[in-house]
C-alpha cells in the first residue's frame, strides 16, 4: 500500500511555487496577511475547480472534513468561508491573470509538435468569445442588457493542443474585436475568425506584421475581380480569386488584395465564403483550417461543463475575475499533467479522476492510469438445480 503523499499534493508539484511568489509581491498580495496566504486562497479555488462545489459552503465543508490531510497540501489552518469571500472580493485579480499565463507559457510547448488535422508549419490560432449571463441585480457593474448582465470572453486558442494563449474578460456590450485591439500579430502565424472579426483596418494590422488571417465574409462584401485560379468542384469549392475591396471607404481601410475562396460545405448544405490574405497555401486546406476553428467552441463548451464559470462564489467584478483566471489555470495545469505523464486520457477524464482521488495516498500516475479490472465470467454450466420448475 502507498502511504505517500495525497494526489493533491502531487498536483501542487506541477505549479511553479517560485513565479506564484512573484505574482504575489508584484500586487502586494499578502498585505496585512496572516492565516490565509493568496496560494491558500488558490488551493482552495482550485479544489472547487476540480471537484466541481457549488458554494462558499460547499468548500468549507469539505475541506476542514479533510483537515487531517490539508497540511500536506500547503493548507496550514482551517477554512472560514467568510474569509475566503473577503479574499475573492479583495485581492487584486491580476495576481492569477499572471499565474495563468505562467501556466500557459509553461503549457504551449509541450505541444508544439501535435497535429489538429490540417499539415502546416505555422503556428495557428482560433479567435472567438463566449458571453456568460449574470443576474443583473447581483452583478450591476457587468453591463449587457436592461434586465440581464453579462461577461464576455474573449479567447485565442493555439489549435495545437488546445491551450488558450490569450482571454480577455469584458462587459457582455463588447464587440468581437475587442480582442484584435489587445492583439500584437506574430509574424507568420495563421489567425483563424469568424464574420463578427470582419474590419478591414485591424485586419490591415495582420498584413502589416506579416501575419495571416482567414475570415469568413460578409454577405454584402462589394469587389472586383483581379485574378482567377481554377479549382477542384469535387472538393466542395467553387471558386478562387484574388479580389481587391471595391467600396472607398473600405478599400482605404484595407489597400491591399486579399484572396476568395468560396466553399461548398455538402454536411451542412452550406455555401461558405473565406477572405485571406494567405495566396501561396492551398484553397483546400483554407477551408480545412477554418473548420479547424471549431476547436475554440468545444474548448468554451468543456470550460462551461467541467468548470465553475457560469456559476460564481462571489458578487464583484474581483471575485468573478478571480474565480474565471483560477479556473483557466487549472485547465493549464491538467493539460500540462496529461502531457508531463503522457496519458492517453482526455482532459476531461483527468479531471474527473481527479474530483473524486485528490485526497487518496497513491502515486499520480497510477490513480491517472489504472483501469477497473475485468470481472471473469463464472461458468454456471454445472451449477446443480435446487428446485424443479
């Protein structure tokens, strides 16, 4: 029998303690801080991510049931959940934003070389938001609506792995871009939007920075014509050309030629309609990698099932950043674990695992691996017959 440390605490190994410290000093994190330190604070956040509790209460509850085991964890007192909602409310949120980017960072090259279904050497991202309803009455500062409020997330994914590279929190009136506004476009890098990114002076920015973009048109795009490639009907598309942005006002926000490419999608019974600013790569594979861009919606999917982020522990603006930064650092750090032990599971089986092992005394990588073994099937062939029918 393993009488080591607790899953949890072997967790905690995958956490680089040294730049949580620095994020810490960076705000003043542990400012007349005396029992509950901002990496208590986290441990907690992060229990409630991974096993999915519902409330303040909920984490209390079952972490002082636990208390035997919290030493080992970092966790050196009881929890009050009074005062994890006065943590939440009062230290600055940008502590985790930073954390979560260190994760990131620490993430993304462990899956440089993985494929995501369409060959190529460029380093390639998915931009989308998802809004997250909010009672308007208890999150009055989270504007959307007269009788809703809302949050927005505004999220770049690197298709290769799935890890977000950059997520923005706004007020749900936000506009998609947003994002391109915080953006600094990496030369050589595929940039994958739908029609809600379509504005031709920060799409200008791309070819500027010798980045690409692929964007899915707008029904009343006006253009002329200035060159035609034949294609393959058989493959779904319809056409190939270099365009140029016929309308004044647009053609002086975007001066330079951009290539369409119409598409027939026979799943969907779709005509779809890609502009780009990519000429040497194949028509084919433009469609492909905007079909890639699905990813970023089963990434926003999983987030909401799996994570506590439609759900909040607190009221303000702080706590709801806070809640939303710890729970993206938890999926950086289980994408980080499944690719350190290199586990075939998935993600979300990981941390299913996990919501019901954190405080068993077995070595990670056997409680992430081992399978229920198979019951044998007993041959009842000469079973004697107590009663006649």
């Amino acid at each position: 029998m393993h009488l080591g440390r607790t899953v949890f605490a072997q967790i905690l190994d995958y956490l680089p303690r040294h730049d949580f410290d620095k994020c810490i000093r960076q705000y003043d994190g542990n400012w007349h801080t005396r029992y509950f330190s901002c990496f208590d604070q986290f441990l907690c956040m992060a229990f409630a991510q991974l096993t999915g509790r519902e409330s303040l209460r909920e984490i209390e509850t079952c972490l002082n049931a636990m208390h035997s085991k919290l030493y080992h964890c970092g966790l050196r007192g009881s929890i009050a959940r009074s005062t994890l909602a006065d943590a939440n409310h009062q230290r600055d949120w940008h502590i985790y934003y930073d954390f979560a980017q260190v994760l990131i960072r620490t993430a993304r090259p462990l899956y440089a070389h993985d494929s995501f279904g369409v060959e190529l050497e460029e380093t390639t991202y998915a931009l989308d938001s998802t809004m997250i309803e909010l009672c308007r009455s208890l999150f009055p500062w989270a504007h959307y609506r007269r009788d809703r409020g809302a949050v927005k997330l505004h999220s770049m994914l690197d298709l290769r792995g799935n890890i977000p590279c950059q997520i923005y929190i706004s007020d749900g009136k936000a506009y998609d871009t947003f994002l391109l506004d915080r953006l600094e476009p990496e030369p050589g890098a595929i940039y994958i939007m739908d029609r809600g990114y379509v504005d031709y002076a920060r799409l200008a920015i791309f070819t500027e920075h010798l980045a690409y973009f692929v964007v899915r048109a707008r029904g009343n795009l006006a253009y002329s014509r200035r060159a035609y490639r034949s294609v393959d009907y058989r493959t779904g598309l319809r056409s190939d050309q270099t365009i140029a942005l016929r309308t004044r006002y647009s053609a002086q926000r975007y001066p330079y030629p951009l290539r369409y490419i119409s598409y027939f999608d026979a799943v969907q019974e779709q005509r779809l309609v890609f502009l780009t600013n990519h000429f040497p790569l194949e028509a084919l594979k433009i469609a492909q990698l905007y079909k890639c861009r699905w990813q970023i919606e089963l990434f926003f999917k999983w987030i909401k099932q799996h994570l506590r982020i439609k759900t909040f522990y607190g009221t303000s603006h702080n706590a709801v950043c806070t809640q939303i930064w710890i729970a993206i650092s938890v999926y950086a750090l289980l994408a980080t674990i499944k690719k350190s032990l290199n586990l075939k599971r998935s993600i979300s089986e990981i941390q299913q695992i996990l919501s019901i092992t954190l405080f068993e005394q077995s070595p990670l990588s056997h409680v992430l691996t081992r399978r229920m073994p198979q019951t044998e099937e007993i041959d009842l062939c000469n079973q004697l017959i107590l009663f006649d029918l």
